[in-house]
C-alpha cells in the first residue's frame, strides 16, 4: 500500500505563562491511499492537535509531516475537513453551502454543479437542496459538511468528533453512512473520536494514543470482515472494543 501520509518523530509544542507545554511527543506512523484510520486516546491527549496538524492549520515543533510526499506546511485543497460543529452558513441552502469552496476557487461551471449535486445525492440529501441550513437536523447539516468537504475531491478527508453531538441512534445512523460514503468513494480518511465502536467499526486500523504528551501507545489493524449494524453485537467485534478500552486506560504499548 502507497504511503499517503507520512508522519516521523513528530512533536508539538505551545507556550505558555508558566512555559513549554509538550502536546505530541514522537508520534511516528503511516497511512496507506484509501485506508480509514481512527485516532482515539485519553480525553485532552493531544487527538485535535494531530488532526489539525495534518489540516496544515498547526505548524509541527520537530519531526516531519508529509502529504503526497511533500511537507505538510498549510491548508491544502488536497485536503477535506470536517469539524466537530457542521460550520455552514445559515443564510445559504445546502446546495451553496457545499459548492463553496469551488466557488471560492473560481470554478463555477457545469462540471462543479454535477459534482455538487452528485454529492448531494451521494449522502442522502437529494430531497433537501434547496432547504436552507436551519431547516435541518444535526446530522443533515453533518452530511452537508461531509459533501462540502468532498466537493473539491481531495485526497485526503479530516473528521474531528463529527457526530459527538448527535444522539446514539442518529450516531449509529451516520455511522452507517459515513461507512457507505467512504467505500464509495475511496477517500483516506482519519476520524478522531472517543466512541470506541464507532473506531472499531469504520476503521481499518485504530491509532491508540497515550495521554499527552501524546505518542503512540498502540496501531490496532481490525481484522473484522464488512461491518454491518449487526456486527456490533459479535464476540469478536466486543473484543476489539475491550482490547481498545485497556490500551487507553493504560495497557502495554504494542
């Protein structure tokens, strides 16, 4: 598998009034083209600064971030993010809000108004774009953020809690969605979140990290077959959340 992401001895560190405070200290891993990996540790460890790292919103300290082989050193159309809060505009209905970045790249054309409304269709909203964003649901206006983050197809798609403020069964849901809009569209994604079946579902493999500063405690591949709503309620879906669970809370590296 072709190394996407590349990421060697990286460290991240902020002032502060009473000195350096270490974030992430000597996280190294890769990431293969088209694979889904979950980032999951201790609340606080240093999982939004990663990802926002990889964002190219944060510069690194020391060590080295690269994309595509080139060094990670700013926002990047190469790259799709999506963040806890949907972060539309209101006053736009979904089918402006997902077009925005290819109308803030100048590229309104035909082929930019199929691509949008291909992605409309793709996560579910076919029905819905021309609502605007205060007509929606939670998770409607999360898969407005999703399709606007796909828009300009980047090689890379960023998600940091998307669904941490949905209920459980709207969770399940867009877990269940997310899972189908991933396969269809081929994006490697990292999705950072504190919901263990959520990494254990969707990923192919899971990046434990220790509380911060953050480094790498364990890469878990998830060796289930295709997930499906009912794969949740399997012994060996359950064993991957309990090894999941130990390794946060302070198990052996692996």
């Amino acid at each position: 598998m072709t190394a996407l992401i590349s990421i060697a001895g990286l460290r991240k560190e902020y002032a502060s009034s009473t000195g350096k405070v270490v974030a992430i200290d000597d996280v190294s891993f890769d990431l293969g083209e088209g694979e889904f990996l979950a980032v999951i540790g201790p609340s606080g460890c240093g999982k939004t600064t990663l990802l926002r790292i990889l964002a190219g919103l944060l510069p690194i300290s020391s060590g080295s971030a690269t994309l595509q082989g080139q060094p990670l050193t700013g926002p990047s159309a190469g790259i799709g993010v999506v963040f806890q809060e949907p972060v539309l505009m209101p006053w736009r209905n979904v089918f402006e809000n997902v077009i925005l970045p290819l109308e803030l790249a100048g590229k309104l054309d035909a082929p930019a108004t199929k691509r949008t409304n291909d992605l409309i269709d793709l996560v579910g909203l076919a029905d819905f774009r021309k609502r605007h964003i205060w007509e929606l649901s939670g998770g409607m206006q999360q898969r407005v953020a999703i399709a606007r983050a796909l828009v300009a197809d980047p090689v890379l798609l960023l998600m940091d809690e998307p669904f941490g403020a949905l209920d459980s069964m709207t969770r399940e849901q867009m877990n269940i969605e997310l899972q189908r809009i991933c396969a269809t569209t081929g994006k490697t994604t990292v999705l950072v979140t504190h919901n263990l079946i959520e990494a254990v579902f969707l990923a192919d493999r899971v990046l434990v990290l220790t509380p911060r500063p953050a480094s790498v405690r364990a890469l878990v591949p998830i060796t289930l077959p295709p997930r499906t709503r009912d794969s949740i309620h399997t012994p060996e879906f359950g064993a991957y959340v309990r090894k999941l669970d130990d390794l946060i809370k302070g198990g052996a590296h692996v």
